[in-house]
C-alpha cells in the first residue's frame, strides 16, 4: 500500500444480536429448517399488529456502549425509517434516527507496532429485514423474489465510525478487535460469518466517497476495501473523476461492483415511532451492566502481558477466546506459565483449528489439559507424543489418561531406557567407534535405534544423554 | 407554493400513481391545506418540547422470552401468492 | 346491566338484518355459533368497528386494499368482551382508515342515518353509532376516536359516545390510523352501558405498550355530581359555522347544569380554535397515517397481484396501492409523506408536535380550576349525503374543531344526546383531564338525572 496516497475510510457496522427473540415481537431468534416457521403477525406487518420492544436488546446496546466508551442516552428513543421494498414488513424500519443509544466513544487498534484510537460516531439499535430469494438465478434474471420472514425482526446494533481509517489494514484490525469484543461481552453468534456485516465508505485524495456494500464478517473487508482503493486509483491515473456512488462487495470474485442507481435518493421521512415508549437508562441501570462486562480484551491483553510475563504474540493467542484465557488463568495456579501458555496456543490451539472448532465448543476441559501439562512438566511423555494425545482428545473427547494407557503414550522407564541403550551399543560397535572419533552424526545413529527399540517412547535427549555417558564411562 | 413535479414526486415515494391531470387536483389540495397548516406558525414554540405522546407514557419492555409462532394456515391465509413456504413477491431488479 | 341482555337471540339477528337492510351500518354480520363463556356481559351483543381485528373475521377498516384480510388474532378489546361473555355480531362500516367525518369515505356502502336516511351516520365511527340509534336493543358497540370518530356519530346519531384518555385502552389489533392518537371507546343508548363497556375493556395491556399501569376505577358505580365547575372555551361557542339550532340546546345543556347546582363558566382557549387545532391534529394524524399505511402494498396479505407480470418491485407496489385506496386515503398518504420529508419535517411534523404540548397545557390550566370543560359535540346537525360529498376537503377538516383539540391531547370526552334541531339529534360534550373517565361519566349521569 502506497502511502502517498491520502485514503480516508469510515465503517458502518451492523451486528446480529444473539438474543433469544427478536427486537419487536417475542418470535425465537434461532436458524430455521423452514422458512416463515418463526413468524407472528408483528414482524409479519399484519395491520393491528404491534411492535413489544425487548429488553435484552436494550441492555445489550447499553453494555456494548459502555464497552466502546460511548456516551450513553438517558432517554432512548425509536424511530420509523420509510421506504418501500420486498424484504419489509411494514415498509418502515424501526430504527433509531435523531437519538442513537449512544455516542461518541473509540475503540484502539493497534496495526503493526503502532496503536490508534478510532472514533466511533454513535450506536443504535435497529431490525434486520426478512431474506430474499430471487427465482431464477440472480438478481438481474429473476422473475420474481421468495421471502422468508424468519429474520426479519432479529435485533441488530449499528456501530457507526469516523472516517479515521487510514489503511484497509487498520480496518481489518478494528473489525477483529471489535468482534472481540463483542465475543467477550457474549452478545453474538461468533460462528456465522453473517453476524457481522460491515458497509464501508472510501474516498482517495480527498474526492467523492464511494459505499461499498455489503462486506460480511472480519477477513473480507480488508480485500475489498484494497479493490476499491485500486480502482479508484486506476481511474484517477487515467484521468477520469470517482462518481460517487454505491457499490457491492462480491466476495466470491473479490471486488466491488456497481449497485444499480437510484434514481434519487429516496426521502426516508423519518419520524418517532410512536407504538414504542420513551426508555429511560438510569444510572443504577448503567452501573448494573458495567457491573456484567467482563474483562475485555485489551485490559486482559495489558494484564497477562505484566502478570504473567509472555510474549505479546503468545498472549494475543490466548486471549482471542475468553474461555481459553479463563482456563489459562486457572491452570497457571498449579503449572508452569511458559509452558501452559505455549501448549495452549501452539499444540491446542493447532488441532482445534484443523477441526474447524473454537475452545469454547470443544468438549476438551481443563483438568484433561491439567493431566497433560503434569506429565510434560514431569518428563513422562515425549514431545511428539503430547501431540498426539492432543490430537486424540480433540477428536474423541476423552481423559487423557484413558488414551494413554490404552496406546501406551508414556516415556519408557529410565531402567528401560538404560537397558535399550546397553543393548544398542553393544549391537552397534561401529557406530560407537564412529562416535568415539569425532562423528557426531554417528550418536544419531544410535538415538535412533534406541527410539526404534523402544517404540517412540525413549525420550531422544535423555537417550543421547545416556548413549554419551555409557560410551565415556566404558 | 408547490408544484406539480414536487406532487408527483411526493407520489412516487408514496408509491401512488398520478396521472398529469390528478397531480394538477393533488397541487391544488396540497396547496389549499398546507395553507391551513401555515397558522401553526404564528404559535411562538421557540422553548417548548415536542410531543410525540400526548401522555406521559411509561418505559415499556418485554422480557426475552420466546412465544408460540404461527402455523402455516395462519401464515399464508391471507395470500395466495405462496411457493414452498415461501411469500412470492415482486422482483428487485 | 339488564337492559343489554337479548331475551330472543333469534329476533335480534332478525332485527339486526332488517335494519342493516335499511341502514347499511354493517359491514359484515357475524351470525353467533360458538357458546359464549359466562361473565358480566353475557347475554350483551357487541359489534366492532371494521378497523378492529376479529380473528378470522374481516377486517378492512373500510378500504378496498383490505377487502379480504382476515386476521389470525383477536384485537385485546373483542378478546376482554369475548372473556366476559359477551357475543359478537359483527364489524360496522367506517371511513377508510378512519379518514373521515362522514363515512362517505367508506370503500363499501354509505351508511343512512336511522333519523333521516338522506342524511349521514357521521364518521369515521359512522356505523358504530347508527347501528345503535337504528336497533330497539341496547348493544356494546365498539368504536375508534383519532380526531372525533366516536363523538361525533355520537351526536350525529343521538346516542351516547366516550372517548377514553389515550393509553387507557389497548390499541392491540387496531389497524393504526395515528398511533400517538387513536383511542377506542364505547357507543350506546345509555350510559350504563357505555361505563360498563369501558370497564371491561381497558386496562394495561402488555402487547400495546402505550398502555398505562393505572388501575381501571368501577366506572358503572355512577354517581350524581354537583359540586363541579365546567368551563366553555370561548372559541367554541364563537366558531363560524356554528349552527343556530345546535347553540340553542347548547344553551339549553348549560341552564340545565346550572339548575343542578353545577358552576359554568366560558373560559379563554386561544389555541382551540381552528386556525391552530385543526391542523396541529392533521399535521400529526396524516404524517402518522402516511407510514401507517405504507405497509399495504400487495404481500402476505391484502389486495394483491400475480408479481410475475410486474418489471420491477416498485411498479408492483404503485399499482396494488393506486387501485387498493381511496381518493382520501391517498390525498392524506401524500400529504403525510410531504409533511415528514427532510427540509419540511421541521416546519410541520416537529412544529406540530410543539404545538401539541402546549394545547395540552392549556388544558391543563383550564383543568387546574374547572373539573370539565363543555361544548356542543358537533357545530351541526348530520348534513345531507349529497352536501357532504360537495365539500372540500379543508370545509371536511374544519368541521372537526370541537375534537380535534381534546384528542389531540388524549383527553377522554363523552358526547350525550341534548336535544334535537330540524328533527335531528345534536350533541352536549363533555372533556375531562387525563384519566379522569368517571368524572366525566358521572357529569353525563348526573345532566341525565330527571330526564325521560
């Protein structure tokens, strides 16, 4: 990335909340076989129908307000946002217009060694629309659309940011330290990549800003935003002027493309929402909900990095999932720091992630990884063997214990060790004699054919250590 | 003083078709009562609060608990532009 | 009560038919299959404005785009009357949408007033009040006030008509008009009735949650008053257009009060008059109504089209809502849409919403030393049909004035029969402060005391 060029990018995130039901109607917020099977006449938009605002979604908003540093409303209002397409109910957004929940706050990033507050301009609460499916193909041949309204009504928060990006990198960076967040304060479902959708708005050189639409989860946007940054290069060179205009982030081709133009932009109209009281956050509430935020990431960041004494890299692995961290902080009571840390992320965290599974959904626990971590902190199993049983404990939730008996995972006794040693110098003369004339490549040799004796179970250091003293004691 | 185009404009955002001669009834109209809606401005409001309630209403919530959905009769009675469980509705183009 | 229990269920529907034949007030006659539970309304008949959901019962709040939806739920007001007994008989004629002061605006028939069939049943609650002047039988029937709708057939019909405070009665399966303004209440020959009816069916309810905690008082225990002041805004009895006919029983309400020992006093009510709350409450009733509205555009539910034959979404939705509403339905969508849009929002919705603070302080000044304030419910008797349909739409609006004001404070009233001019009935009105429903129920009790 060139940095010459003067780029200016603000977000615009919306972040499906996890809560049981939906915003305005008490319809579960779950996935569904079928569609239109967690539907009532609320998010329906049958006339006579009302709207009964959730509580959660409230405390959520405020919570992750408080998260953000954001100003909080002492009086929360809704809002009708108009406009007329397939996917609505009733044609009108309940949203959250003149007063958002809350307000100026920030959230640092950090990008390489550099850290960076981005401002966050407001945060509100609004509904997600029913989902679309257009009957014959794509959108540009379909002959009419299927609507499912199982989703619409599910609650969402719109976090909204100053264009204080510099880099599609320091978006990428916001975007993962915000899921983080939101992780640990356990408002969202961290698995679907639909949970968080983010619309972008760029501008180069200080020109026309342009929307891309439209980016799902945290990886995409980094892409996207690198496409639109060329081509707005690209055009510039060629000397032609950037439209503003909206376009669509195509994930499977990595681009952004045209959306159609509008013809002008509509007039959303927005009034109250008048079927929705005044909510009153006071601060014995605020307080209440500060009380419930964890310890979020970057405080934990800063406290394992003083208590615990790891490496910056090691501790940003161990902290990406709050369950991991939790367990960390336990285990740490009775075993060494270092090597918890490094079996955690290193041999762990490799299977979970050839499983494709978080901590949090393994059924591994923690005194499994306990009995792990004794018996490498006490020599009694090899390197290569704590892997396996890694591996094997992940895949087939078990103790550990049962799966080292039964594929006898242990070091070899000392004794044992003793006696394959004997047994392969006396087998192996010439290698000794190898050995004893300075080939080093010779001792090797004999590691090896203690390992093979032993059938992996030898550790390789302390056989070398007693091949060395059995040769220079005979 | 409004104008036909701004009529036909306020139209089509309304999703109401006009044609050239109803939007010349519509200017009409429109221009008759927002005269009437002018003599709001003569109310001095320069410190008053706007209501969007005529009572105090009281904060409302409902806890996060799930209640029954409907059935598939009662989804779909009142269409029959139905495929597969699906509402069928117009294309977006 | 036992003046609402129908001896001869047979003879009732029987009646109910002919007169409807007659009159045209219903828009559908529910023919009663289902035994009713027992309580304080059995044997009582109710019927219910269109606009109210009846589950699978139509419900087209007087308009073409909803000819054929039929709910999947009850509104909580027919699920209380149901609870208590009570039988339901069907869903009455109205404007569309509540669009109206004459129920001329109705997509189906136009109601004929039982008193001279020439002229109108008043609106928009227009079938709701003509159904109960038309019928011998004392019935509970329900109707909807945004504006006046139900004071006003009230009058018009000569019968008896309240109008809850705002949030006193749930709006759940209301199809919305203004939902900062709406309000269902009750019409009925006596007042008995109407106080039970309102017992019954108001009280918080937690699927509006723009209804109040507030205990329900017993309404029925009636009690006679004297000991009150009520006060006549000035700009009522100085309004243009104020018939001779309607002042005169005015006049003659008044004396009568006096005679009971009741105070009545005119008082100053500058923002009553027309010039500020007629369109204060239009402002806000048409801006509310036009996203009201929007939901009606051909999917799930409603007038609908085959989409395959449409280009685009747009064209679909144009199409299903110019053929589905009514000249006055979209004259107010339009109006409403104008009035919210960015760069007029702050001279009319904002300023409006202003301006409906302070009517309500001045309410609440004049209540701070009167217990009431009165006035004739209508300036008129019911117009003929034919004048009716030649008014203008500002003549239509500014007909209003005497109930624009108090519903657009959330006010409860009550309109009683109080006499008669040119053979028609006219209307006394009653306006209390904010849940203060027995006050103004005890007042109508109390002017009623010694008639007959």
């Amino acid at each position: 990335m060139e940095e010459d060029i003067q780029v200016k990018i603000g977000l615009e995130t919306h972040v499906q909340l996890d809560t049981r039901t939906k915003l305005l109607c008490a319809c579960p917020n779950e996935k569904a076989d079928k569609p239109n099977t967690k539907v009532c006449p609320t998010c329906l938009g049958h006339p006579g129908s009302k709207p009964q605002l959730n509580q959660k979604v409230l405390e959520q908003a405020v919570k992750t307000s408080e998260a953000l540093q954001l100003d909080i409303e002492e009086e929360v209002y809704f809002s009708r946002k108009t406009y007329f397409y397939p996917d609505m109910s009733k044609n009108y957004q309940t949203t959250q217009y003149e007063v958002p929940v809350g307000r100026d706050g920030q959230l640092e990033i950090q990008v390489e060694d550099e850290k960076k507050p981005i401002r966050i301009q407001r945060l509100h609460i609004e509904e997600d629309p029913a989902k679309l499916k257009h009957k014959g193909g794509s959108i540009s041949n379909a002959k009419y659309t299927l609507v499912d309204y199982n989703r619409a009504g599910t609650p969402l928060l719109e976090i909204v940011t100053k264009p204080d990006f510099k880099s599609p990198k320091e978006a990428r960076s916001y975007l993962q330290e915000l899921a983080k967040i939101l992780e640990y304060l356990g408002i969202y479902d961290s698995d679907s990549d639909f949970s968080i959708k983010s619309d972008a708005n760029i501008s180069i050189e200080g020109g026309e800003r342009v929307e891309v639409k439209n980016i799902t989860g945290t990886k995409g946007i980094e892409q996207a935003l690198k496409y639109e940054i060329t081509r707005q290069k690209q055009l510039k060179k060629r000397g032609r002027e950037v439209e503003q205009e909206t376009r669509s982030y195509n994930a499977d081709q990595e681009i952004t493309e045209k959306l159609r133009d509008k013809e002008t932009e509509e007039d959303y109209g927005y009034i109250f929402e008048p079927d929705l009281t005044t909510q009153n956050i006071t601060e014995k509430q605020k307080k209440e909900l500060k009380e419930e935020i964890p310890e979020l990431p970057h405080e934990k960041f800063e406290r394992f990095l003083d208590e615990y004494n790891l490496e910056p890299k090691i501790v940003e692995a161990l902290i990406t999932e709050r369950k991991m961290a939790k367990d960390y902080e336990e285990l740490v009571q009775k075993h060494e720091k270092e090597l918890t840390a490094s079996f955690m992320t290193g041999d762990l965290r490799k299977v979970l992630n050839y499983n494709e599974i978080s901590y949090e959904e393994s059924s591994i626990q923690k005194q499994w990884i306990s009995y792990i971590l004794d018996l490498l902190e006490q020599d009694k199993i090899s390197d290569r063997n704590a892997e396996l049983l890694t591996r094997e404990i992940a895949e087939n939730p078990k103790h550990p214990e049962k799966v080292v008996k039964e594929q006898d995972l242990l070091k070899a006794e000392e004794d044992e060790v003793k006696q394959f040693v004997e047994q392969v110098i006396d087998d192996n003369p010439e290698a000794v004699e190898d050995y004893r004339e300075g080939k080093d490549d010779a001792i090797n040799f004999l590691v090896g054919q203690v390992m093979q004796k032993s059938q992996g179970k030898a550790d390789p250091k302390n056989t070398r250590e007693e091949i060395v003293e059995q040769i220079t004691e005979q | 003083m409004i104008e036909k185009e701004e009529v036909k404009k306020v139209a089509e955002n309304a999703r109401i078709n006009v044609t050239d001669e109803e939007a010349e009834n519509l200017k009409e109209d429109f221009k008759s009562i927002l005269q009437m809606f002018e003599t709001l401005e003569d109310i001095d409001t320069e410190d008053t609060e706007p209501s969007f309630h005529p009572i105090d209403v009281e904060s409302k919530t409902r806890e996060d608990k799930p209640k029954e959905t409907l059935k598939k009769e009662e989804v779909f009675q009142n269409t029959s532009n139905e495929e597969e469980n699906n509402f069928k509705g117009p294309k977006v183009k | 009560m036992k003046e609402t229990e129908i001896t001869d269920k047979e003879d009732f529907l029987q009646q109910l038919k002919e007169k409807n034949e007659k009159y045209q007030f219903m828009r559908e006659i529910n023919e009663p299959k289902e035994k009713e539970k027992s309580g304080k309304l059995a044997n009582t008949a109710f019927v219910v404005k269109d606009a109210i959901c009846t589950k699978n019962t139509t419900t087209s709040a007087g308009s073409k785009i909803l000819q054929n939806y039929k709910p999947v739920f009850n509104a909580t007001v027919v699920q209380k009357l149901k609870e208590e007994g009570a039988t339901f008989y069907g869903k009455t004629n109205q404007d569309e949408f509540g669009f109206g002061t004459f129920n001329t605006n109705c997509a189906f028939e136009t109601p004929k007033n039982p008193h001279d069939t020439d002229r109108v049943v008043g609106g928009s609650s227009g079938g709701a009040g003509a159904v109960v002047a038309a019928l011998d039988q004392e019935i509970i029937s329900i109707g909807e006030s945004t504006g006046g709708s139900i004071t006003n057939p009230a009058a018009y019909n000569g019968v008896i008509g309240i109008t809850p405070t705002y949030g006193r009665v749930s709006r759940h399966g209301l199809v919305s008009y203004g939902n900062s303004l709406d309000k269902i209440g009750v019409l009925s020959k006596n007042i008995e009735t109407a106080a039970k009816g309102l017992k019954v069916i108001s009280g918080e309810d937690p699927q509006d949650q723009t209804t109040v905690s507030k205990e329900v008082p017993d309404y029925t225990d009636l009690e006679e008053r004297t000991n009150l002041k009520a006060a006549i805004p000035k700009q009522y009895i100085e309004l243009e257009g104020l018939e001779e006919g309607v002042e005169n029983n005015f006049r003659d309400s008044v004396e009568k009060l006096e005679a009971k020992g009741i105070t009545v006093e005119e008082v100053d009510m500058p923002l009553l008059s027309a010039n500020y709350s007629v369109p204060a409450y239009y402002v806000l009733a048409m801006t509310e109504a036009s996203t009201n509205l929007a939901k009606m555009s051909g999917i799930r539910y409603g007038l609908e089209k085959n989409p395959e034959n449409y280009e685009d979404y747009n064209e679909y939705f144009s199409e299903v809502r110019t053929e589905g509403f009514g000249k006055e339905a979209k004259r107010r969508i339009m109006i409403g849409t104008y009035t919210r849009q960015a760069g007029y929002r702050d001279q009319y919705y904002i300023k409006a919403a202003k301006v409906r603070t302070k009517i309500i302080e001045e309410f609440k000044q004049v209540f701070e030393e009167y217990d009431v304030i009165i006035s004739p419910s209508m300036p008129n008797i019911a117009p003929k049909i034919s004048e009716a349909r030649d008014m203008n739409p500002e003549e239509i609006y500014a007909m209003d004035t005497l109930t624009v004001g108090p519903n657009l404070a959330g006010m409860p009233m009550i309109s009683i029969p109080n006499g008669k001019s040119e053979g028609m009935p006219t209307g006394l009105h009653i306006i209390g402060d904010h849940f203060e429903e027995k006050k103004i129920l005890d007042t109508a009790y109390t002017y009623q005391q010694g008639e007959k």
